[in-house]
C-alpha cells in the first residue's frame, strides 16, 4: 500500500485507523503543498494542494522522481544538495523557486524533512511548500502604495510625518528635513523636541501623550525651528489610523505653516486695538468737550437769570425812583398850574400821564425780567400773576392747574420751571397759531411733574427729527433741557398736527430739607 492510500483512503473501523483517516483529512484540508517521496526521490505522496499549486493531479505524478516534476535544469543541483542534507539527517527550509506543470515558476517556502518508519528507519523525504506568490504580491503592493504616498506627501508644501502607534516617528517628508536643516537619524523616534521652543514643548509633550494614550486626533499650533535658526509658527494636525479592532495603528501628521497668517492676524488686531483706543481717546475727547459745553451753557442760563435779576431791580430801583421824582415834580407844578398859559397846562398834564404810563410799563418789564413774586411767594404765586399777563397780552385763553398746597420748592428749581413754562407759553404764541394753553403741575411721590399743552399746528416733523436726535433746535428747547438735567430731570416733546404736550419730569426727594 502507497503512502498515498495509507493516509487518504484506510477505512479501518478501530482506533488507529480512524487516526489514520483524519490525517488523511487534514492533509486534504491544508493550504499547503506537502508531497512526500521514497529515498530515491520517486513520489509517494502528493496532497490536494500540491495538485493546486503545482497543477499536477496525483495519478500523473505517483511513483514519479521529483526532481523531474517540481525542480528546474538550473535548480537541480541545489535540490539534490537540499535532499542530500535531509537524508542525512538534518532538516532543510528555505525559499525556493518551484515549478509547475504549466512550466511557469512559483515562489515558495519549502521545509523539507526525513521520513522514518516506526522503527526510526529512514523511508523517504517529506516537503511542505507554501505559495509566497500572492504574500509577495501584497508586499509589492503595500511598498508600491507606500512609495506612492511618500512621493505624494514629498509633492506637498506641508511638513508631513508617520508615526507607530506609541508615538514614535520612523518616516518625515524631504520638507520637514529641508525646513529643519536635521537629519533622519537625528529625528527618529522623539528627536522632533530638538525643534521646537523649550517654553511650548512641554505643553505639545502632554497633549501629544494625552493624544497617544486615548487615541484623539491631535491638533495644535507652535513654533518650529527653521534650519536658518528662526522659529516659525506651524498648526499641526495629527489623525489617527485604526485596524479592524479600532486600534491605533499609526498615525499622520501634517505641520502647516501659519507664520504670515499669524502674523497677518496679530498686525490686524494690533490696528484694531489701536483704531478702538483712537476711537476712545476721540469719544473720550468729545465727551469732554460736550461736558464743557454743557457747563458753559448752564453757566450762561444761570448769567441770563442773575442779569434779568439785576436789570430788573435795576429798572425799579433806579429809573422807577427817578420816573417817581418827575410824577412828584409835574404835581407840583399842577399846583402852581394857574401861573402857566393854557398850552404849557396840557403839556404838564400830557406829561403826568406820560409819566404814570412809562411807569406801568417799567414796572411790568421789571416783573417779567424777574417777577418779584417768585422770590417772595413761590412759583404757584408767580405763574398766576405770568399767565393772567400773557393771556391779556396775547390774547391766548391759558388754564393753570396747581395743586392749591403746592408749598415751595428750591429757588433753582422754581426758576427753572418758570423760565421752562415761560418759554413754552413764548412758543406757543410764536409758533402754535394755537387760542387755548393749558399748564398741569403736580407731585407724584418724590416726582414732579410740569406739562405745557396747546391744540395749535404742531411742531413740523422735520424740527421734531432735529429736537428728538441731539437736542437741536433753538435755543428754547436747548435751554430747557440743560435746566431739566442740571436738576436731575428730563424732558419730552409730543406734538401733531392737532397741538403740542411738553411734558418735564423732576426728581424731589430732597425737597423737605431745601425747600
Ligand atoms: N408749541 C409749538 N407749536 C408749534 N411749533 C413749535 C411749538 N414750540 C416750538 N415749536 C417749533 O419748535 C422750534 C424750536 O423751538 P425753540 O423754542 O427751541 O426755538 P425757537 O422758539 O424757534 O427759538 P428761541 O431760541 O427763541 O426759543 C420752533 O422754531 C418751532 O418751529
Ligand atoms: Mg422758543
């Protein structure tokens, strides 16, 4: 019985035989070639897939000698050497070049082996070939894919790196060694440090461990040093690559440089922190300067009321006492009036009416200048006395409602208010065509509030753009508005077409103590 049928076709019921079954199985189930030949070299065995490999079936090579099927003219000696050294006792592996029935030549690993009986005789040789053929071929393509890449990432502006696993960098890009001016040898494994800025490293050390340790991508901007010994600043990206099991298996790295941008972005902020301390100093400036303003103007208010204070008392006092001279002299000589012809008697009388009319007016001027009851009996008194007047005069019917316990407020303040209502009721008779005016006054807790109707024309919507965006305007509306924030308060200007409300709102907490 051959090898062939012993390990293959023995179909013995008892324990052994079945041994012998299932080697016959294995042999048949391998991807392996294993053929196995007597001492002369004449086949004795020759799996399945040997018949695969080297395209033979079994029947076509049995009994065989080996040499003539599976080993060229040009190996034969080395073949025989290998066989000689088998059946002399030592064990032979190796690549070797194989060839098959087709006449083509395959690539194997062959390990060859004596063959004993049971009693330790030599029988013959066994040799096991695996294909390498399609091992190789994946190799190639694996170097081929990676010369590919390696001449891609050399195409790049970018400084481009690989690195195993735990971190360790065994491949950069003919840029990294252009930029940096270093060597492979000096780069290998963790050498990069010699680059990089001893202030940063052991910030990109920690984060790059950190990355390593839990597999996140890793991404970063520093400075790297230049082979003309400058720092340039780079933002480094590094992106994992996994197997099957999601496991780390190396890892790319990209260093792009950022310099220009960098400095681009620090020259643009630095123009931006410049331009926003230009535009503060400017407002800063401004507001300066609209404080003096403002404080010039409530100067000038204040000015304005002092002298309208003083003209007026000047006008009663000097000219009022000197118009009260001549009324006392033109009586006197009403008395001696018989002595005088009769036209220098009308003159005289002429003059004594003359006189008291020039008074009237004086007296009423002076009032209006600076009426005398707003010092002496408040604002409530002096309003009453204003508005009769300007309602004679103007011919304007005004209704003024005023608490009638409204008590007195500061002197500041009641000026204000007069000088406010004043100059609305001036307005009103100026610009509303308006025949009625109606002036509200009243307290609300520690708030007053004063408000001047009309039912005239409106203010044009152009001047109320002009009133509502800074304050323009004339000086009436200016000049109330600096009065009102000088104490604290503020003004509102409603107004269409069927009349106007200015409404001003005061704060008087501290009115109990100054009043
Ligand atoms: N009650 C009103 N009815 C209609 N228009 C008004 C009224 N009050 C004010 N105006 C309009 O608002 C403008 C601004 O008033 P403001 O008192 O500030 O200035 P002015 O009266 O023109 O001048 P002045 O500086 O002499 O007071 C007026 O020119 C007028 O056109
Ligand atoms: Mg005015």
């Amino acid at each position: 019985m051959s090898l062939q049928s012993n390990l293959a076709e023995s179909s013995n019921s008892d324990g052994a035989s079945e041994q012998i079954r299932l080697r016959g199985r294995l042999a048949g189930a391998v991807k392996v070639a294993i053929i196995a030949t007597d001492l002369a070299g004449a086949v004795t065995y020759w799996n399945p897939f040997a018949e695969e490999l080297y395209g033979w079936s079994a029947q076509e090579v049995l009994g065989r000698n080996i040499m003539g099927i599976t080993v060229s003219a040009e190996t034969e000696e080395l073949a025989k050497q290998h066989m000689a050294a088998v059946l002399s006792g030592e064990s032979w592996a190796g690549e070797f070049q194989v060839r098959c029935k087709s006449g083509s030549y395959v690539s194997a690993f062959v390990t060859l082996s004596l063959l004993t009986d049971e009693d330790g005789v030599s029988i013959g040789v066994v040799g096991v070939s695996q294909d390498l053929t399609s091992r190789r071929q994946a190799e190639d393509a694996l170097r081929r894919s990676e010369e590919q890449f390696h001449a891609f990432a050399n195409s790049l502006p970018e400084l481009c790196w690989m690195a195993h696993a735990d971190g360790h960098i065994f491949w950069y890009n003919d840029r990294w060694y252009e930029y940096t001016g270093t060597t492979p040898d000096q780069m290998e494994g963790w050498g990069w440090q010699a680059v990089h800025d001893p202030e940063i490293l052991p910030s990109v050390l920690e984060r790059w461990k950190s990355s390593i340790e839990t597999g996140n991508p890793f991404e970063m901007e520093f400075p790297l040093l230049g082979a003309d010994g400058a720092y340039r600043w780079f933002l480094t990206r590094v992106r994992p690559v996994h197997d099957q099991e999601h496991k780390v298996i190396r890892w790319y790295g990209t260093n792009t440089d950022v310099d220009e941008q960098r400095r681009l972005f620090q020259s643009l902020s630095e123009a931006r922190d410049h331009l926003e301390k230009r535009v503060q100093e400017r407002t800063e400036e401004l507001n300066t300067a609209t404080d003096s303003l403002r404080q010039l103007s409530i100067r000038l208010l204040r000015l304005r009321d002092e002298e309208q204070r003083r003209l007026a008392r000047e006008l009663h006092d000097s000219v009022g006492q000197l118009l009260a001279a001549i009324s006392m002299n033109i009586d006197i000589m009403s008395v001696e009036a018989h002595k005088l012809s009769p036209a220098a008697v009308k003159c005289v009388t002429d003059n004594a009416g003359l006189v008291q009319e020039v008074s009237r007016e004086i007296r009423t001027i002076s009032h209006l200048l600076h009426p005398p009851l707003l010092d002496e009996a408040g604002l409530a008194s002096a309003l009453r006395w204003y508005t009769d007047g300007f309602a004679e005069r103007s011919k304007i019917k005004v209704e003024l409602e005023i608490p009638g316990d409204f008590g007195r407020l500061p002197n500041d303040m009641e000026i204000a208010i007069f000088r406010i209502i004043q100059e609305c009721l001036t307005n009103i008779h100026r610009h509303s065509e308006s025949t009625e005016a109606a002036i509200r006054i009243h307290r609300d807790g520690d708030r007053l509030f004063v408000q001047v109707q009309d039912k005239g024309k409106g203010i044009p919507a152009e001047k109320q753009r002009e009133l509502s965006s800074s304050g323009r305007g004339g000086v009436g509306f200016g000049g109330m508005r600096e009065r009102l924030r000088q104490l604290g308060g503020s003004l509102e200007i409603q107004s269409d077409g069927h009349g106007t409300v200015v409404s001003a709102v005061l704060p008087i907490e501290s009115l109990a103590e100054s009043a």
